[in-house]
C-alpha cells in the first residue's frame, strides 16, 4: 500500500500513450462490517435474495433472464456465474451478497487465501475489483488414494466501474492433475452455497 500514492501521481503525470495504472492492495472486512452480515444471513431478507439469485440462475440455464440478471459460464475446466447489479440490488445489499457468498464457500470447507482490492485506470475510467481466493483445505491422502480438490479453486469477485457496482462473478476452477480426484459438479457447489436459503 505504500506505493499507492506514488502510482497514482505518477499515473497523473504518465506521458500520453504510457499503459494504464494498475494498483493492488490485501485488505480485511471490518468487524463492523462482519457484524452486520452475520445479522442479515440470519434475516428473511437475505433468504429472499438467495432465492431470487438461484431462480434466475436456473431460468438463465433455459433461457429467461429476469433482474437481477445471471450470466454463467460453462467450460471443462472452469465453471461460474455472474450476477448483474441491477434491482432488486442495491448498494448494501449488492456487497452483502458478495460477502455471504464467501461465508458459504467457508462453510463447504474452503481455506481462503486471499482477499484483495486491484484499481485498474483503463482510459477514461477506474475499475475496483475484489477479490477473495478459496482452495480445498490441504491434506495428505492415505497411501493409494488420491486428494480432493472438492470443486477446485473458487475465486470471488465484487467489480465496480467509476465508483457504480456492477456484478458479483464466483469461477470454480478444477485440477487436472493426476494427483487429484476429479472435482465435484459444479451444479452441487450451486446447490450447497444456495441450499439454506431455498428452504422453507
């Protein structure tokens, strides 16, 4: 963090041309802030939130878009989804989201190894990602066996564009190494980070 400031009068000062200012920082969740979510995962809201996301993901799947809008991606070695900022989102409840999903990929039994904040300048505009890095918990697999990589590594991520939100994206990426089991499907670890949230 202590080059922020430098980059950033040098990205003031770059000659024309020069390429754009990228800045990368660690950071934590405030107490405040984890407080708050630990009391809105346990609120009617958040299940409404939940509930809405996971319906239009499986309306995406055949087809249907309906706000907030879910993008998914779908690939043999990474898979993912992505959910616009758009009602019935807003601010709080956009970055609430982002952080409940983190708790949940934690309760599958994820380690997270990383939380960070990276400020790209491309031309006229500043683009602010956050980003939270989950592997399987390491582990020595009996003699024979083979480790799991449960549903690979999971990367988290909260973008915003000149200071507005503008989606949450969550990629599930899978080892091909010999070393590993084959991960889990993906269409699990949606049904797992969702299941206590479409119940009842």
């Amino acid at each position: 963090m202590g080059n922020f400031f430098d980059d950033l009068f040098r990205n003031v000062f770059k000659p024309a041309g020069e390429s754009p200012m990228t800045v990368r920082e660690n950071f934590v969740i405030k107490e405040s802030e984890q407080a708050d979510l630990k009391e809105w995962m346990e609120s009617e809201a958040c299940e409404r939130l939940f509930a809405l996301v996971y319906k239009n993901y499986h309306f995406k799947r055949t087809g249907i878009e309906a706000p907030p809008r879910v993008h998914i991606l779908d690939s043999p070695y990474a898979n993912g989804f992505a959910v616009t900022y758009e009602e019935p989102l807003d601010m709080k409840s956009f970055s609430r989201l982002f952080l409940a999903f983190s708790q949940r990929i934690l309760a599958l039994g994820y380690e997270q190894v990383s939380l960070d904040r990276k400020f790209e300048e491309t031309a006229d505009r500043v683009k602010v990602s956050e980003k939270f890095y989950f592997k399987p918990p390491l582990q020595l697999p009996a003699e024979g066996e083979l480790i799991s990589q449960l549903y690979g590594n999971v990367a988290l991520e909260k973008v915003s564009v000149d200071n507005k939100p503008s989606f949450i994206k969550l990629l599930a990426t899978v080892y091909s190494d010999r070393l590993y089991q084959d991960a889990k499907p993906f269409d699990q670890l949606m049904d797992r980070i969702f299941e206590t949230h479409t119940n009842g």
